[in-house]
C-alpha cells in the first residue's frame, strides 16, 4: 500500500468522541477549501459505525450547505432515523465552528435475492493503455506548476485514468459532454465492504463536473476559466465491488442552466457489471 492511500485511509477514520457523534481531520484540497469526497465519505463512515455489519449501504443523498475549513476538524453527529427489518436509515450533519456545512442521508440495506437486469457497459479503452495523472498533468506547458503538484497531490491515494483528454488538456471549444475516467486506490484495501463504498464515494466528487466543463469549452479549475462548487450529491450502490481494482466512471451532462450544471454517471467493474450510478449538481460559472 502506499503512503499516500494509507494517509487517506488514516484521514476517513474517524475518532468516536461520543454516541452517534465523531470527529474527523480534514486536509487542504486543490481549492482551499474541504474536498467534498471527504466530507462525503467521512459521513458515510459516520454513517456506517451505528449500522450493523450485516446491512450494506445501498443509497447516500447529501447536499453540501457551506465550505469547510481545512485547517479545523469536522464533527458528524449521527441521528438512527430508523432500524427495520431489512433497511436502515441514518442522517448525518457535518459541523465546523458551530455551523452545518454537509447533510447526508443514507440507507443500509440486509443482502437478499432479488430481480435482476442491468444496462449495458460502455466501449471504452483498456485502462492499462491510458497515461497516468501524472503523465497527462505533467505534459502540458500551459498549466500552472503549482496547480499541477496540488492536482497531483489531491490524487496520489488514486490511480486515475482519462479515457480522451480532460477538460484542462484541451479547451477552448465545446466538445461532447461525456467523459470516461478509470480509476483504483494505489494499494490492496481490506475487505470491509463499507470501505470500498467509501472510498467510491471519496472517488466519486473528484471529475463528475467534468462533463459540463467539456460541453462549454472550459478547462475548469486547474485553468481557472470556472468557479464553482458541488452542490448535492446522490450515490446508489448497486453491486458488489472493489475501489482496489479498476473502475470505469461514464459520466456525462444532460444540462446546465441558472449557473448550475448537472453530471450524471454510471460505475462500472472492469468484468462488465453495473456497481453504482451517481448524479450531482454543482455552481457553475465564468469568473466575474
């Protein structure tokens, strides 16, 4: 495993400092601000520790209300909403200096047989012949320096693979907007099914918006032609997977509009099986 996984598996594990409350780190992301993957998984996390090992988490809906501060921890206080006999429910509230700054809504759900079908896989190319991050962000000249080691620096937990090239690669004029992304943690993980969720929903914030960048020829925020912000965030968990083995993230842009865009995706084992799907909604907007 390397460093920089175990320093992200070190920042999701969080300190229970009461019943149904925790406190979780936090660390400085490529805005300055707290990456929204983590504070989405570390409520997950918060999440999981009052469910039963048995139940498994089958749906996540947040919406982020503030920025957080990356240099002051987070506190996530757990309410049991409900325990039945095949769901559970919880909602969790992020707090820093006193305001809430993320909500989350999850659902844990006992395994059972059921119906099946699922959508198709997507074509898309084998992972083990696309350039790394580091590969592609170091091969462009008209990126700033700084902003490629903080890139690379937010990403080294992850191995991360653009399919074509990402929306700060070429910009300038409008292209589909669809983008694939192969992705996997940096180093073997347990086996606890909760810590692949949450590392997939860690994963899951980092390039969502990506597909409304492309749609408006703008290279986002490694070119600074774009500020915005996630501004909810809905996950639902499909299948079992592996965050430690390849991925496929199909993501793609119905609309933007108001200063919003909406991205919406499906993730996808390397063998073809439909995991999870993703939808979220984000500012959007030429700097002023």
């Amino acid at each position: 495993m390397s460093q920089a996984l175990q320093d992200l598996l070190d920042l999701l594990d969080l300190e229970q400092i009461e019943e149904n409350i925790f406190r979780g780190a936090s660390r400085p992301a490529v805005v300055p601000r707290v990456f929204g993957g983590q504070v989405a998984a570390q409520a997950l996390v918060a999440a999981g520790r009052t469910v039963p090992e048995d139940r498994l988490a089958h749906s996540l809906h947040a919406y982020f209300l503030r920025a957080g501060d990356p240099g002051a921890p987070i506190v996530y206080t757990v309410d049991r909403m409900n325990d039945g006999r095949s769901f559970t429910a919880r909602r969790v509230l992020a707090v820093q200096h006193g305001q809430p700054i993320f909500a989350l809504s999850a659902s844990f759900q006992r395994y059972e047989e059921g119906f099946e079908h699922q959508a198709a896989m997507p074509a898309a190319p084998d992972p083990a012949t696309l350039p790394t991050s580091q590969e592609r962000l170091r091969g462009y000249d008209h990126l700033d320096p700084a902003v490629v080691e903080r890139f690379l620096e937010a990403r080294e937990a992850i191995d991360l693979r653009y399919a074509e090239e990402p929306p700060y690669g070429k910009f300038g004029e409008p292209r589909e907007p669809h983008s694939q992304v192969w992705f996997r943690t940096n180093g073997k993980l347990a086996d606890d099914p909760l810590l692949h969720v949450v590392l997939a929903t860690y994963v899951s914030d980092m390039t969502l918006l990506d597909s409304v960048l492309l749609a408006h020829g703008r290279g986002g925020w490694a070119t600074g032609d774009v500020v915005g912000a996630s501004l909810d965030h809905a996950m639902w968990f499909h299948r079992p997977f592996r965050a430690d083995e390849w991925l496929l993230y199909d993501q793609e842009s119905p609309s933007a509009s108001a200063g919003r865009g909406l991205g919406q995706a499906r993730i996808w084992t390397q063998d073809g099986r439909l995991a999870i799907s993703v939808i979220q909604e984000g500012v959007v907007r030429a700097p002023r």
